[in-house]
C-alpha cells in the first residue's frame, strides 16, 4: 500500500505569528458572528419594549454561525497561505458566495421578523431608517477597505526598499 504525499517542496508552512494571527481572527470573527446571531435570535420584541429570551435555539443559532463562521475564516486563511492557483481561487470565490448569500438571507429573514409586531403605519419609517444605515454603514466599509488598501501599498513599499538597501551590491 502506497501512500501518497501531495505537498509540494517550495511550500513552507506559515511563520507562528502568521497562524497566531488567523487564529485570533478566527476566534474573534466565529465569537462575534455567534453572539450577534444569538442575539437577534433571542430579541423577540422591540415594540413597545425590548423582550429577549434565551432559549435552547439561542445556544444552538449560537454554536452553527459560530461554526460556520470559524470554517470560512480557516478557508480564507488556507486560500490566503496557499499558492495562486485557479481552482483554490474558484473554490474560494464560491465560499464568498455561499457565505455573503447565507448571511445576506439570514439577517433579512430576521429582520422580516422582527417587524412582525410593528404597526403598518410606523413599519415604512422603520425600513427606511433600516436603509439609511444599511447605506451609512456600507460607505464607511469602503472607507475602512480603501484605508487598508492604503496602508498596505504603503507596507510593501517600504518592504521593497528595506530589502533594496540590504541587498548587497555586486
């Protein structure tokens, strides 16, 4: 019996503070997912009071977004760490699509739910206030990723002159 070894010799695995860095982002992202979605799971009424309860679906809407989360956060860490190759970014693109879709669905259908006990009358105001910040937050999404994109240009060209100083001159 033969077995066989599929890694190839030019890859390394990454350095510790690179795994210790998609760990903590896989912790915080599968914590901060899970939370949020057990939260407006338990939120049961907003109108006229605040109503939450906690139930055996809160700790298990809990567990499989937090689950789900963790999973696309080692995928994108795999892709991330891996070679440029065709099929692991068509496999990562569907994992994009699979989870915004999911997502996207998710918060609508709790959404939709929430304004179940919301007066006719009072409901347009609520959607609009809802798209109003739907809109606020994602422009100030754009500005947090033009900023990063920023930042790391500006990273890798100080990488590329650090390393054009230490190079030795023939």
């Amino acid at each position: 019996m033969a077995i066989h070894c599929s890694v190839q010799m030019n890859e390394l695995p990454p350095p510790n503070d690179e795994r210790d860095f998609f760990r903590v982002v896989k912790v915080s992202t599968a914590l901060g997912m899970g939370v949020l979605a057990a939260f407006l799971y338990s939120l049961k009424r907003v109108h006229p009071d605040i109503v939450f309860k906690f139930t055996l679906g809160t700790v298990l809407i809990f567990l499989v977004v937090g689950a789900i989360s963790w999973a696309f956060c080692g995928v994108l860490a795999r892709a991330e760490s891996g070679g440029e190759m065709a099929g692991r970014k068509r496999f990562l693109f569907r994992w994009l699509v699979w989870f915004f879709g999911l997502t996207t669905l998710g918060t609508i259908a709790a959404f939709a739910y929430a304004l179940k006990d919301v007066g006719t009358e009072s409901r347009r105001d609520v959607v609009e206030g809802t798209l109003i910040a739907v809109v606020v937050l994602s422009l100030g999404g754009l500005l947090i990723w033009k900023a990063f994109h920023f930042f790391e240009a500006q990273s890798e060209a100080e990488l590329a002159q650090r390393h054009e100083r230490e190079e030795p001159e023939d």
